[in-house]
C-alpha cells in the first residue's frame, strides 16, 4: 500500500529585523545639544525593529554585532577580528527608518517597522543582550526614538550622530528567519495528518523569479514514500 507526503514550503516573508553596522574610529549621540554617549574604536549599531520580529530575533542580531569580522589582524590578515578581538565598543542607536519602503510614490513608508512599546522592548532586550555578551561599560546607547519625540511632542529632543568611519566600512545585517511548514500525511496509516514545523532560511529556499528576490510565492510539492518506509 502506498501513502503520499506533502510538503509546502510558505515563502511569504515579511519585514525583518535590520541593522547597520559601520565601523569606525570614533562616534557619538548627542540628544537636544547635550552628549549623551560615545566611543572610541569600534562599531556604531544603527538598529531597527519589525512588528514580527521576538526576543530570538534580536538576540541573533546581538551576537551578530559582536562576532562579526570586520578588522584585520595583525598578520595583515582582512576581515579577521570581531570587535571582541580588538577590545573595541558598540554604540546602538535606534533607527526605524531602516525599515522604510519606497516601492510606491517618493515618500517613505514605515509601517514595516515596529512601533510604540513593541519597538522599545525589543531595542531595549537588544542592546541589554549586546551589554550581557560583552562588557557591559563598552556597550553605549543613544535615545530611544529621540527623534520622533521631538518631532511630534516637544519640538525639543533631537538626536544627531557624529562618526568618523574607519574605512569606511559598512555592512548590512538582516535576520530573515522564518518558517517552513513541513506536512507529512498518511491518510492509509494515521488517523490524522502529522505536521512538523521546521525553522529555515527562506533564502536558502526561494530562488529568484522574474519578478524579482521581493516576489512573495507558496509552492506544493508532493514526495511518493517507498513502500518499504509504510511497512
């Protein structure tokens, strides 16, 4: 007797967390004209947000800005030692605008980025989270939505960021994690379907179509199980 097994993969993605990590020789926050953080050598985290994104997310980003290899050695060795290795510091700053969509019309859209409480737990857990895998007094933070506050309440905190990139060096980081459901039935054998759910890289499933790496697609595919595995 033979069963059939299906498997399909959601290729749907949504937003995802992003950052951008620069490396540099010096950089700083300053908040309504007073210095609020600074650094010496080392990476400045422009950090953002998405309404889908869970502590896991942001903790992968965490270890990211830590171990990601961004400096020579001393052997003159490219892209060899992580700011851990060269002692260096992390100044985060928060920054939704990261998250913006411009595929319709020439004014930015944000509603792919987190908002509100979400986004500041989330920040918050990221940045403690950079401070618990390093130390925590070479971990720096700027204002959460600095901006934004005085834009829209007070007209009075604005937050500017001064860096003098060494490099420059700058690099893209996005969590694309997500899941693939994977569904097994065996209508011959089980009363009901068994499904697993597996979490995946939708990168490392999804090749490109004519529409582009954006394009959003569901596919089924159906695997005969041998009859010596039903046995």
């Amino acid at each position: 007797m033979k069963g059939k097994s299906s498997v399909q993969h959601d290729n749907s993605s949504s937003d995802v967390s992003s950052a951008i990590l620069q490396r540099v020789a010096s950089a700083s926050v300053t908040v309504d004209a007073q210095l609020v953080s600074s650094i010496g050598r080392g990476v400045l985290v422009f950090a953002a947000v998405a309404p889908d994104d869970t502590p896991k997310e942001v903790e992968s980003m965490a270890v990211k800005v830590l171990k990601l290899k961004m400096w020579p050695d001393e052997a003159g060795g490219t892209w060899k030692r992580s700011v851990q290795d060269i002692k260096g510091e992390v100044l985060c700053v928060s920054q939704f605008t990261l998250l913006a969509s411009t595929k319709k019309g020439s004014k930015p859209d944000f509603h792919g980025a987190a908002g509100g409480e979400q986004a500041r737990e989330l920040y918050d857990h990221f940045v403690m989270r950079v401070q618990e895998l390093y130390e925590h007094e070479k971990v720096k933070n700027g204002v959460f939505a600095a901006m934004m506050q005085g834009i829209i309440e007070t007209d009075k905190l604005f937050m500017t960021v001064n860096l003098q990139n060494d490099g420059p060096v700058s690099i893209d980081y996005q969590s694309h994690d997500a899941e693939v459901i994977v569904t097994i039935s065996l209508p011959c054998l089980l009363p009901e379907t068994v499904t697993l759910e597996i979490q995946t890289n939708p990168a490392k499933e999804q090749g490109k179509t004519e529409a582009g790496p954006e394009t959003k697609s569901k596919g089924k595919t159906e695997y005969e199980i041998p009859p010596e595995l039903l046995e």
